[in-house]
C-alpha cells in the first residue's frame, strides 16, 4: 500500500510540475458541477470543511468565500499542487480559515494534520477518478465525518446519452492525466451508504458527463436516482 500511494505521489508531482501553473484556466470549462457543489455544501457555523485532493486551492477560496462561517482543510498528496494553493490562499487573505496539508487521501490522520478530529463537511471535487484507491478514500472520508456531516462528490460520469465519437475523444484524453472515471461509483457508494445507515444523493448532470453525489445523514431526502438532472 505504502508503495502503490508512493508511485501515486510521484506520478502526480510529474504531471503538476508544470500543469499547477495552467491548471485553473485549462480546466475551468470542462470540470463541470465544482461551482454547484461548493454552493450546496452549507456547512453549519463554525464548521469544519475538508477537501480531499484540493489542489490549486480553487475550489477551497471559492467555498471559504462562499460560507464565511465555516473554517476550510485542504489535502492533497501532490507538493506542487500545494504550492499553487499556498499562493492562492495567501492572495486572498484568507490564511486564517484555510489550512493545508500534504498527504495521502487514502491514509492520513487530521489530528495531526489539522487538529481537527471530525468535519462537518468533505468534498471530493474529480479527483476520484484520479486516485488509485479511490473505494479506500471514501473510506478515509466516513472515518473522519462528524455523525451530522455529509460527503459531497462530483467527478465525471460515463458519458452514456453523449454520442460515441465523444466519449471515445474524451476517455482517450482524459488517460493521458492518468484519469479514469469510475464506472462503479454509484453501486459503491449506494453500499456505502447502506452500510454506514447514512442517506444518499446520486444524479447524472449534463447527459451523464458528471456524476454528482451527496451522503449525509438520514434526516436528509433521498434521491437514489440515476436519472439526468
């Protein structure tokens, strides 16, 4: 395990090297629902919010400015990447509700990390489909939510109601950044979700080009669907 989350860290490191400095401006219009699940978090006063796979810190300052209430965590296993977050966070002044943190989302411990024991929110916006041991993550995120906490997940879907030629394009390119969106993401979390007696959310946005989820506790409405929103 400890060499499979290695040779993750170094493949990763290669690619963001240089990728971190275009990485927001390149991705923008293609990794579509971030915007939506950062609006939908609502994360209770004073709450603690991680990201799992943070990256450029994009994501974290959009959020940090949305929910001013809230204090935010970033880890990601890449220390480029983080570079490039450091900055952002820096730029916009929040360094006071953003913490960041190098390691690996299938193993790491917050405490130490963060001295934060349980999050009230974890999201993990397409970097599923970028992490070896993507189920092992999801676990790492149950052990760390709070019992009213909720995860939410976006990430790409199967592309099934967009013509072939596309799909065929899109697959090609998404293996040359090691990506490789994940087919069993629903029945995963569904078990998941089962097992841990939490609820869950799961949709088809844009004819399946995204998959988007959410799993919160049982007060929360179920919509176990696979259908297009």
């Amino acid at each position: 395990m400890l060499e499979n989350s290695l040779s993750h860290k170094l493949q990763m490191e290669s690619i963001y090297s240089f990728q971190r400095h275009i990485y927001d401006v390149s991705r923008k219009h293609y990794l579509l629902g971030r915007d939506r699940l950062l609006h939908d978090l609502a994360p209770p006063k004073d709450g603690a919010v991680l990201e799992l796979g943070c990256g450029t810190g994009r994501n974290l300052v959009i959020a940090a400015n949305n929910h001013k209430s809230a204090n935010f965590y970033g880890l990601d296993i890449s220390n480029e990447m983080l570079k490039s977050a450091q900055k952002l966070i820096n730029k916009h002044r929040l360094t006071n509700r953003i913490s960041i943190a190098q390691g690996d989302a299938t193993s790491f411990a917050p405490v130490e990390l963060f001295g934060v024991e349980k999050f009230d929110r974890i999201y993990i916006s397409y970097s599923l489909s970028m992490i070896p041991d993507w189920q092992g993550t999801l676990e790492q995120a149950f052990l760390h939510l709070s019992d009213k906490g909720s995860i939410h997940i976006v990430d790409f879907g199967q592309q099934t109601e967009l013509p072939k030629i596309f799909r065929s394009i899109l697959t090609k390119w998404l293996k040359l950044f090691h990506v490789t969106p994940r087919a069993e993401l629903f029945d995963h979390v569904r078990e998941l979700a089962n097992a841990k007696n939490r609820n869950f959310e799961f949709q088809k946005l844009y004819r399946d080009y995204t998959h988007y989820c959410v799993i919160g506790p049982k007060r929360f409405q179920q919509l176990d669907t696979k259908k297009a929103a």
